[in-house]
C-alpha cells in the first residue's frame, strides 16, 4: 500500500483519537487524583489545587474517589481549571493509536509488541504523576486501538486507491464530525483538526496524492516546512483572535491542519521535495 496514504490515515486516527478522549472528559467530568487526594500529588508540583482532601481518593484499589472529593474538583474545574478532567486518559490513547497505527499500517516487524510496552509505559508513567486512575488509561488504551482499527476500516479503499468508495466513506466520516460537533460534550478544537485531514483527504481523491521516492534529507525538509507552516498558522490566528469564541475553536483546528497539509504539499512539490506526478486513484471520478 502506498506509504504517502498510510501516512494520512494515521494522522487521522490520531487526531481522532484525540477528539474522542477530550469529548469523553466534557461528558464525565471525572477528575484526575492529583486533584482529588493529597497523598497523591505530582512530585514536580509543589503547590498542589486547592481542591485536593487529606484522604480523598478511593478507599480501595477498585473503588471511586470520595463523591465530595469529586463534586469540588468539578466546581473548581469550571471555574478555574481547563485540565481537572481525567478520564479517559488523552496521553494513553494517543499513545496506542500512534504505536498500534504504525505497527498495523506499515506492518513493522514486531510493532504489535512495541505498541503494547509503549502503551503500557506511558500508562504506568501518567499514574505514577498522579494524572489518571486505572480506569483512565484502561479506556485510553481502548479507544486508542479501537480508533486504529476504525479508521483502518474506513479507509481501506483510500488506501486501496479506490476514488469512488473512498471519497464516499470521508464524506460521510465528515458529516459524522459536523453532527458530532453539535453536541454540548464536543471538543471543537479537536474536531477541527480532524476535519483539517479528512477535508485534504477528500481532495485527495480527485487530484491523486504525490508519489513518494524522495530521499531522507527531502523528507526531512517536508517535516520541518510542516512545522512551521503550522506554528504560522496558529500563532497568525492567535494574533488576531480567532479562538476568543465557541466556534473559533473548530475554525483554529480546521484550518491550523488543513493549510498546514495543502501549504506543505504545494511548497514540497514547487521545490521537488515530493515526485510531481500524482499518484492516480482508480475507478471513475
């Protein structure tokens, strides 16, 4: 399969990812123990919130925090605080997403196991700093993988270069995400960006994606020019507010993503970072 396709479909599944997890902390407002329990703490913080209990996490390994405990981190949270919510943890499912995407699109020799340890790591490291319970990396781990597989799914006649079927599954992954968007729990920002690579990936599918045979030192200048192509972008939107209102920040993901992959595309091919020649998708347009 074509690498310049994989590649799209695991940016997806990562910014999807994303959107799920910040869209499943608006929905259960369930708050990370180092606000919760003083016996936790982070042992780079010295000033832990306020909200934190002498002794208010769960009584047992597999109980819930203390209600109280919980109900005052959520006032705090709305009031002060944009990073209380825990569960389900962001970092963990990023983490199986990029781990078990790569494993399973590019078929890395022993990249399952990789994915497994990395996963496992990076859960065991977010507890040991007091910003999950177990439930919050267990979820994490699931919608990570369970959104590889998804998209894997969804995308197999882009990747199988089939304009007709695939520009019909984005489209509908797009209306998915607009609906989606709608609801009091969404995570605009999030949202965004993963509209910011399925919009591309639909344009994809009437104008080819690049053929890549470009050595190492070209594929670094792409990376780098996408960088700041995207450091650009959003430090041009900071500057002139775009992200003061709800909606601004879906507009903040949408376009910080989408220009960023148009603008690096255009760029590359103007100074021959990426073959000219498109790779053509089969089947009527």
């Amino acid at each position: 399969m074509p690498p310049s396709g994989n590649q799209w479909v695991l940016t997806l599944a990562i910014l999807l990812a994303d959107a799920t997890t910040g869209s499943l902390k608006l929905a259960f407002e369930l708050p990370r123990p180092v606000y919760l329990d003083a016996q936790v703490g982070e042992p780079l913080d010295p000033s832990p919130p306020p909200t934190v209990f002498a002794n208010g996490g769960a009584d047992t390994f597999w109980s819930l925090p203390k209600p109280e405990a919980i109900a005052a981190v959520r006032e705090y949270h709305r009031v002060e605080d944009d990073g209380a919510d825990g569960f389900p943890s962001g970092h963990v499912a990023s983490a199986a997403a990029l781990s078990f995407g790569i494993a399973l699109l590019f078929h890395v020799r022993w990249g399952v196991s990789f994915a497994i340890a990395w996963t496992v790591m990076m859960a065991v490291s977010r507890m040991y700093l007091g910003r999950h319970f177990l439930a919050d990396v267990i979820a994490g781990a699931f919608i990570g993988v369970a959104v590889v597989v998804y998209v894997m799914m969804l995308t197999r006649a882009f990747r199988e270069n089939e304009n007709q079927s695939s520009r019909t599954e984005l489209v509908a992954l797009t209306v998915l995400l607009l609906l989606w968007a709608i609801l009091p729990i969404a995570d605009l920002e999030a949202i965004g960006m993963v509209l910011g690579v399925s919009l591309p990936m639909v344009m994809a599918t009437y104008v080819g994606l690049p053929n890549d045979k470009a050595p190492l030192a070209k594929r670094a200048l792409r990376v780098l020019l996408a960088f700041a192509v995207y450091f650009t972008i959003t430090l041009f939107m900071d500057l002139v507010g775009v992200g003061k209102s709800v909606i601004g920040e879906m507009v903040i993901g949408l376009f910080s993503i989408s220009l960023t992959l148009i603008a690096t595309l255009a760029v590359s091919q103007r100074f021959g970072w990426f073959q000219r020649t498109p790779r053509p998708f089969s089947g009527t347009a």
